[in-house]
C-alpha cells in the first residue's frame, strides 16, 4: 500500500474540468436550471434542458419583472452559460485546485478514502503510486463531486453561478473559496451561531432556538428541502422517552436559505390551533432594482393554521392562515419553543398562566365546531352567512342554492335565560 507523507503542511492538487451542462429552459413563469428536462418525456408538456440562448433570457427578464424580484444568483448562473464554456460542444476548462492537508478525509468515487493527515491513501481512483509525492491527480468526468463536495454544499452547479466561469472566479477559488464547495463542513462554518437582527416582533428567543437546533439537532435536508441552496435541521422536542418516537411528537425544524439569508423555523404539535405547524420566519432586507438601490427593513413574520369556511354549504376546516407579526398575536403556544432556547428558568410566571390559557382555548377550538365558528365570526367581523355571502359575491364560493347555504355550519348552543338556568 503506498504511503504519504505524514505531515500537516501537505496538500493534494486535483484537476476538473468544468463546463456547463444543457440543462436549461423555461417551465411556466420560470426560466432557469430544469436538468435534462421538466415532466414526462415523451408528452406535450415536456421541456427538454438545453443552453441557455437570447430568448430565454428575455424569458427571465421579463418573468422578474413581473414578480418585481430579480433572482440575483440565477441571473448570473444563465449568463454564465451563455457566455461560458458549453458542454455540448465540447468546450471546457481545467482548472487545478489545491486541497490542503488539513481536511483529514474525502469521500471518493465509490466510497474509498483518501487519508494524508494518516500518512496513508487507500483505493485509488486510478493507481496513484505515481503521485505519492501529492503532485497532480488527474480526475475522471465529475471530478469534484466525487470527492464529496457536492453533498450538502453548493454542488458544480451553484459553484460555477457563484464563480460564473471567470478567470477572477479561478483566483478567488485559488485564494481559499473552494471551501464553499464542501458540504460537510457546512455545519462546521455555522457552529458559532447564526447572528439574527432582532426584528419587529421577533421574540429574545429565537436566534438561540435556531443555533440551538443546528448545534443538538439532525440535519434532514435531503428529507425536508424544499429549493437549492437550502440547510434544514431538526429536533424532536419531546421529554418522556416513551413518546419521544411518536408520530406526534412535538419537532421543531429550521430551514437556513443559503441565498438570501432567510431563516425559517416550523413547529409542530398537536397542541397548535387547527393541529397545524406554527411558522417563524426572518426575512433580510435585500436592494434591488424595485428599491431603487436601496436596503428594505428585515422582516419576522409568524402564522398558524385556523379553521375557515371553505365553500358555500358552510363547511369547516383547518386551512386558513393567521399571518402576524409578532409572537404574542398566535392562538398557539409557543412556550415550549422558549423553554427549548433559553431553559425553563426563564419561563416567568405571567407567562405560564398565559400558556396555561392559550392551550386551554387551542384545545377547545381544536374539539368544538362551534367554537370553531365563533373564532371566524370574531376575527372576520360578522356572521358565518355574512361571510358566505361575501365570499360569493367575489368569486370564492359558488351558489349552489338558497337552500343549501350554511348548511353545514354548527348549530351555535343557547346561552343566558332559560338555557343558562338548566346549564345548556
């Protein structure tokens, strides 16, 4: 077995070829990376992946427009293949890149390793007695990614939008960002905590409760992710060991957007109006062309699930939104998710009798579909067949008949007089 020198100051030179692959077209109002292409091949509605031309980006032009958002690192990703070398035609370049000794172990291309900080290298791609002096070792099609840094990370292709093909692209990777590329360091880079402005009506707790869950959580993001780009962690927040498996055990997962800083947090518990999760977010502001250059204010939004009127026969469920911006202004408790962050001791009293409360009316909400209906009616301002009525007059429910509207609303019990007196 061929062997390598044992010292910390060593490093490995890897050559790839990089190049930008036909993976490109427009799907609706977007246009930007699809793979080989978008739905079932073979159908009408399938868009194959090609190379970016002058129409598809006036397709993004205009699409950003429209959202009044412009996509800063999709922007520069189709205009680096349409500058950029191309894959189908066999253009390319090879570019060295130099991995120091102190990253102790790669994944290789079928899951041998290569260990320099050991002294030793085991399972060669190719027999690489030739290289024991850690010169150059040439690599096959694929190349980085087969040294694990795709997992987790930006991956060749967020690499090269954030690089763009450039020759100031290659010195920057030279000067010590090819350490973006590495997805298990990923964690690593954030160990220190994640800084989060204090914004509006974001609670004292929450930039702990996020650090806390990407310190002692799992990361799921191939289960969870729901884009590119994106860290998700989770953290199963149940005590008693015997309800720690449950299907409803109360979980707290928190999704970082390696783009533009957005940080999401989910809760979810039984205990959560309409059984739905509670959402946290924290937006930054970002300049663009609809701000005239100018930064917007961050943003922290929370919202909850609630019950509404879903069509014209009255019908009830739990697929409404209660949007805020502040904590205190949720049905749901959230003192789990502080006591998680900061400990139980800072937990006041003030706040375990409004716990107490805020659980009591979920819970009640949750079991009652009268009580149900009084929270629409309260929050909307008037009746349940006010609100039908309304609806219908927009465009969201469809009559289908004097006798059938409301029909399926709960009967509201008698309260006061004769019904009090029995207790009704």
């Amino acid at each position: 077995m061929p062997t390598a020198p044992a010292f910390d100051n060593a490093s490995i030179d890897i050559i790839d070829r990089y190049d930008w692959n036909p993976g490109y077209g427009t799907v609706g109002d977007f246009t930007g990376y699809i793979g080989r292409g978008f739905g079932e091949e073979g159908t009408e509605d399938y868009v194959e992946g090609k190379d970016v031309d002058l129409d598809m980006l006036k397709r993004f032009a205009i699409n950003a427009f429209k959202k009044r958002k412009l996509n800063k690192s999709e922007a520069l990703e189709l205009v680096g293949n349409y500058l950029g070398p191309k894959q189908s035609k066999g253009e390319g370049k090879d570019i060295k890149i130099n991995i120091p000794t102190n990253v102790s172990t790669f994944a290789g291309n079928e899951g041998r390793q290569v260990s320099t900080k050991q002294g030793a290298v085991r399972g060669a791609q190719q027999d690489i007695s030739n290289y024991q002096d850690f010169g150059e070792v040439p690599l096959a099609d694929g190349g980085i990614a087969r040294l694990g840094f795709a997992g987790g990370g930006m991956g060749r292709r967020g690499f090269l939008k954030f690089l763009g093909g450039t020759a100031a692209g290659i010195a920057a990777m030279k000067s010590g960002l090819v350490k973006l590329l590495s997805g298990p360091t990923t964690k690593k880079s954030i160990a220190k905590g994640i800084t989060i402005p204090k914004t509006g009506g974001m609670p004292d707790w929450f930039e702990p409760l996020v650090n806390k869950v990407i310190k002692e959580g799992e990361e799921v993001t191939k289960k969870y992710a729901t884009k590119d780009r994106e860290i998700v962690y989770s953290k199963n927040l149940e005590t008693d060991p015997k309800l720690k498996d449950a299907g409803n055990a109360d979980e707290v997962v928190v999704y970082q957007d390696l783009d533009d800083g957005a940080i999401k947090v989910e809760y979810h518990s039984a205990d959560n109006l309409a059984e739905g999760p509670v959402e946290l977010k924290f937006t930054p502001g970002m300049a663009d062309e609809t701000t005239k250059g100018k930064k917007p204010p961050d943003e922290f939004t929370a919202a909850e699930s609630e019950p509404e009127i879903v069509n014209w026969d009255g019908d009830l469920e739990g697929t409404g939104e209660n949007l805020v911006d502040n904590v205190a202004d949720l049905t749901s408790d959230t003192t789990k998710l502080k006591e998680y962050a900061v400990g139980k001791e800072k937990i006041t009293i003030k706040e375990i009798v409004e716990s107490i409360k805020k659980k009591k009316r979920t819970q009640k909400i949750n079991e009652d579909p009268t009580a149900q209906l009084n929270y629409i009616e309260n929050k909307e301002g008037y009746s349940a067949m006010e609100y039908i009525d309304e609806s219908e007059r927009v465009g969201a429910f469809k009559n289908t008949g004097y006798e059938t509207k409301g029909m399926n609303l709960p009967e509201k019990k008698a309260s006061g007089g004769l019904a009090g007196i029995l207790g009704e």
